[in-house]
C-alpha cells in the first residue's frame, strides 16, 4: 500500500509595518511631492503595501515580496496582513491615505495601548476563527520586544512561526535575505516562536 501523501498546510504572511516617523514618510507626505506615489496618497490612497515599502525600503520590500512569492496564488489575497499601528490586520492591496497614515504615526506599536492592541486582537481572532487549524501562522517581524510576539502568541501559540535566520539580524540583512530567498526560490526555515524562547531560557 502506498504511503499517503502529506498534505502541505496553508500558510498566513503576517508582516510587521513601516516606520512612519521616519525621513521617507515625511517626503511621501509633502504637499510639494509631484512623484507618482505620493500623488495617489494625497488623492484617494494607494495599497498599503506599496506604500509602507516606499516607507521602509528593502526590509519592508523584501518581507512582501517573500511573502506573495511563497503564498499559493489562489489565496494569496487571504494569505498576506500587514499589522498596523491603529487598524488591527490590513491586506496589501488595501487602500491608505494621508489621513490614514497620520492616524497610525500618531500611535506607538506598544502591547498596553489599547489603541494598538484591541484592533490587533480582534483581527487575530477573526483569522483564527476563519483558518481553524488548517495553517501555519509566519511572523516576518522583529521578535526582540513583545509587541508582536504577545498578542500573536496569545492568539496561535505553536503554531506562530518565524524564519530562524531572522534571529541576531538587522533590518537590512533580513530584507536582503528574503530576496535572495525570492531569487532562489527556496524558503527560509521556520521554527515556533514559544520554542525558540523556552529554548533561550535554558
């Protein structure tokens, strides 16, 4: 009898944001800026995506694109949240304007600010209602400060992973790594978070 085969388990891209109190965000959000991108802010919004890759550069740039590269095409657009500042999980094609973007700089991504927090988890509890356990959760953020870690372990516990490379790097290093992965296409390594930590406490 043939063994059966094993079934790959769905996996959701969840994506720390830009950092909007930063030099690009203020030359996105000039009155004076002619380019094409900050015209489409000003006049009715651009996605999300583009806008915080624009914002953040390679780091944010690569997460994206490691992420649609490595999402099944027929639900990527289900697959993919970006976490933000004040409006819980926002998908990348997503529309955001100037308003937008004020409203989040104005907010620190801090775990007891509710203005953060609440959005957040009940956007986690959505997806984790919808999903059940038929995936994996990949964080492809920071994980040296509890802000995305809290409420996203809280949420799926085992099954938040992130890409072992990502530990001890930089921004830039992560962003390069994930294009080159892209390049290549060969994917990280994942591991569990909460194991990861129990692991570091030994």
């Amino acid at each position: 009898m043939a063994p059966k085969k094993k079934i790959a388990k769905r996996r959701i891209f969840l994506l720390s944001p830009a950092n909007l109190a930063g030099r690009r965000a203020e030359i996105l959000l000039r009155e004076a800026a002619q380019f094409d991108l900050a015209t489409r802010v000003r006049g009715g919004g651009a996605p999300v995506g583009e806008v915080f890759s624009f914002i953040s550069g390679l780091y944010f740039r690569g997460k994206l694109a490691y992420a649609n590269a490595f999402s099944e095409l027929a639900t990527a657009r289900h697959s993919i949240f970006i976490i933000t500042a004040t409006r819980g999980l926002v998908a990348p094609h997503a529309p955001i304007g100037c308003d937008d973007l004020a409203e989040m700089a104005g907010v620190a991504i801090n775990c007891n600010d509710s203005r953060y927090r609440a959005p957040l988890e009940r956007d986690l509890a959505k997806l984790a209602r919808r999903i059940g356990n038929s995936a994996e959760i990949i964080l492809l953020g920071s994980i040296a400060t509890p802000k995305y870690l809290e409420p996203l372990s809280k949420i799926f516990g085992e099954r938040l992973l992130i890409p072992t490379d990502f530990i001890g790097k930089g921004d830039m290093s992560r962003g390069a790594m994930m294009l080159r992965a892209v390049r290549s296409m060969i994917p990280l390594t994942y591991a569990p978070v909460l194991s990861l930590q129990n692991g570091s406490r030994r």
